[in-house]
C-alpha cells in the first residue's frame, strides 16, 4: 500500500462522504482489506487526480451508478454529490440522461433512490 496516496484518499472520501460514513465503512478482518483498497485507489488515485474537480466526479459516479442498478452505492453518493456542491436539479438532470441512455428502469429506481436520500437528510437537519 502506498500511505501517501491511502492519506490522500482517506481525506477525499471523508470530505466527500463524511467522517461517520468512512468509520463506519472501515471493515473489520473480513472487508477491511476491500476498503483500504477502495480507500486507496479509488478515493486516492482516481479521485485525487487533478484533472476533474469534486463535482464533476461526483456528477459522473451518479450516472454510472445509476446505469449499474447499485442502489446502495447510489444513496451514498447522492449525498456526497450534495456535499460537493451538486444541486437536486442537477442530480434530477442526470436521472434524467439516464433515462435516456441507460433505460426508464433504471432512471425510475434512481429517482427513487435519491427522494429516500434528499427526505433523510431534510429529517436530519
């Protein structure tokens, strides 16, 4: 493991995602291996690259999970988008580009996704 890019990638994702959502995903014995790994290459890596900014990342991570039916992924990067300054008119613009390109079904259950998400958070505060 490269620290340097782990540190990197730690700090992104828990700007991203917040400081309770990366403890609570750290793993234990079993899946610990898999977050260090997500942790360091994707959040470190990818994420850390200076070619794209937060939101724009975060813009693209909403289509293609979206397009990949991963439900669970998607709530939790609605809310990282919002932290990146992605508005709900624009994450309701992708959805819709998703409908187009990737199928109604899959832009139907994204919408769904994301009230459950916006109506968690709007409880929240």
């Amino acid at each position: 493991m490269d620290q340097e890019t782990y540190d990197k990638g730690r700090r992104i994702r828990t700007q991203v995602l917040g400081e309770s959502y990366v403890r609570n995903t750290a793993g234990d014995d079993f899946s610990g291996p898999l977050q260090d790994l997500v942790t360091e290459y994707c959040w470190g890596a990818v994420w850390g690259r200076d070619g794209l900014p937060l939101k724009t990342r975060s813009m693209l991570n909403l289509a293609m999970i979206a397009l990949l039916n991963r439900p669970h992924e998607l709530r939790t990067h609605v809310r990282g988008a919002l932290n990146n300054g992605v508005s709900r008119d624009e994450i309701r613009e992708i959805f819709m580009q998703v409908a187009i390109y990737a199928g109604v079904p899959a832009a139907v259950d994204s919408f769904r996704v994301a009230r459950e998400a916006f109506a968690d958070l709007d409880e929240s505060r």
